[in-house]
C-alpha cells in the first residue's frame, strides 16, 4: 500500500516528487527511488501514530 501511495503521489508537486526527482538525481533507479519514498512515508505515519498527532504538511514548531 505504501509503495503504491509513493508512486501516485510522484505525479504531482510537491516535497513526495522532490524527494523522488533528488534521489533520481543521485543515480538511483526508478523502483529504488520509489521504495526510498515509501519507507520516508511509513516513517511519517509511524512517527504520526508514535506521538498521537494529526498530519499537517508542515513541519511541527520544536518546543
């Protein structure tokens, strides 16, 4: 599921395609950078379900 939500999400702007168009950059594969981008996004949800917080697309002010 997470590697098909990494795929969808390449096709339009925004910090998931930068983050695939930087790891193409660096040489990497197609299916490597898109795997690359789906462990990124199991980190967010983890990290989201870890803290008991709600998404929002910008980063969280550091207390």
């Amino acid at each position: 599921m997470l590697y098909l939500s990494a795929h969808t999400s390449i096709v339009r702007e925004g910090p998931n395609r930068d983050a695939y168009l930087k790891k193409r950059g660096e040489g990497w594969k197609h299916v490597q950078a898109v795997i690359a981008l789906a462990r990124r996004r199991a980190s967010v949800l983890w990290a989201l379900l870890r803290d008991n917080r709600a998404f929002t697309p910008l980063a969280p002010a550091m207390r």
